[in-house]
C-alpha cells in the first residue's frame, strides 16, 4: 500500500488526506502545517495521532482542506490522519479508539429561528 486515501468531517469542514511512508512532512493546502496554523494547539491536533501510536515522522501527509474555519479543519484533518492510520495496520484502530480520535464529532452550528435573534436567544419582551 503506497499511497493511502481517506476524507474526515468536522462541522463544515472537509479534509481529503494523502498519506504515504516519508520524514514526517505534513502539507496543507500547498503549504507547511506549521504555516497554515501558527496556533500550538492546532500543531498538536494534527500530530495527535501519531504520537498516539508512537509513529511521529514515519509519513508524509498531503492534506487538502476547504469549509469551515480553523478549529474545524484541524480536527478533520486529525480524524482523516486517524482512519489513514487504521488503513494503513489493524493493530492501531484499538490505542486511536481509547484515545477518541476515531470518533466523528457531529456538533454543527444551531439554525436561527425566525423571530428570534438567534438560535435561542430570543428578543427582549416588554409586559408595559
């Protein structure tokens, strides 16, 4: 298996994952991981799951991802590294899975409602 292919969602991202053996570079959309999200906490999301499993370094990731903005891309992209892992050996779907990195996060935005302000804020109501 040279090249291996799978998508993850987060509420209204979506991230098309490239993987195959290398020295652990990581692109998105074209440019360095590190570049596209200069927050620390979106750099551990993304190498969360190969810390995991002990396998930091050993594949270079082609990540293309569009929709959303930057908390929901980075955990797409997680969970596309996750199930590429799982692709890639059996034996790692059991330390992924207790960790919860398998997991689809369903959570999206709550519609707003007409005649209200917002999804559940509602306008303010006077008695007098």
């Amino acid at each position: 298996m040279d090249v291996i292919h799978t998508i993850g969602r987060r509420k209204s991202s979506v991230a098309r994952i490239y993987m195959k053996k290398g020295k652990g570079k990581i692109l998105v959309n074209g440019k360095d991981f590190k570049e596209y999200f200069p927050v620390s906490t979106m750099q551990y999301k993304l190498e969360q799951p190969f810390k995991t499993i002990d396998m930091l370094g050993d594949f270079d990731v082609n990540v293309s991802v569009n929709g959303g903005g930057n908390t929901g891309q980075s955990e797409a992209i997680r969970l596309a590294i996750s199930r590429a892992l799982c692709k890639f050996d059996v034996e790692n779907r059991t330390p992924l899975k207790s960790e919860g990195l398998l997991r689809r996060d369903s959570r999206v935005v709550e519609r707003k409602k007409p005649g209200q302000k917002k999804a559940r804020k509602k306008f303010q109501w006077v008695k007098r």
